[in-house]
C-alpha cells in the first residue's frame, strides 16, 4: 500500500445534527454537521419538518395547486364543450323534424292536386 495517499481517518468523528443531537462514529472527517439525523427525521418521527434551502417546497406546493387549478378548469371546460354539444344534437334533431313536417304537408298538397 502507498504511504501518504490515503486520508486521515478519525475512529471518533463528532456528528452534529441541527436538532441538537449529537453522535459518534468513524470517518475522515473530524467533525460532521448534519441538517436532519434519526432524531428528528419525518420518517423515524412522523412528524413532518420541512428543511427547505431553495423553496423547494414552496415551488412544489405552487405547482400542485396550479394543477389541481388547471384540473378544475379544463373540466368546467369539457362540461361546456358537452352542453354545446347536446344543444346543436337538439337543434339539428328540430331541423330534421321540421323538414320532415315540410315534405309531409308538401306531400298532403300534391295528393290533395291529384284528386282534383
């Protein structure tokens, strides 16, 4: 093995968590500062802390509510595409039936010449 390449190792490096705990174990560095450790981890704890350093969070929650958002929108939106939709199906439905109404009263007119 080659001398001098290797980094110092520390058998009782210091970890220090931002919640205050602190801890003990081996490592090439002589002091570890830690943002969140099993003492205060939502996972361990369940309760929830957010450690935000670049509105992480913020940015996350602005774009579920922009969805959900937008969600409701384009469903209002097919509604009305709907509505339109029934509406035309109607009035194409009365137009077929007025020409019906049209040819049969033609139809009664071109009978009632006939007969005379």
């Amino acid at each position: 093995m080659k001398s001098k390449i290797h980094p110092n190792y520390f058998p009782h490096a210091a970890i220090t968590c931002a919640c205050g705990a602190k801890y003990e174990a081996g490592s090439t560095s002589e002091a570890i500062h830690v943002e969140i450790c099993a003492a205060c981890h939502p996972f361990y704890t369940g309760k929830q802390k957010l450690v935000d350093a670049a509105r992480r969070v913020e940015k996350f929650q602005e774009r579920a509510t922009k969805s959900s958002s937008l969600k409701s929108t384009v469903s209002a939106q097919k509604e009305k595409k709907a509505e339109r939709a029934k509406e035309k199906k109607k009035k194409e439905e009365e137009a077929v039936k007025k020409t019906k109404e049209a040819l049969m009263a033609a139809k009664k007119m071109g009978h009632q010449k006939s007969d005379q």
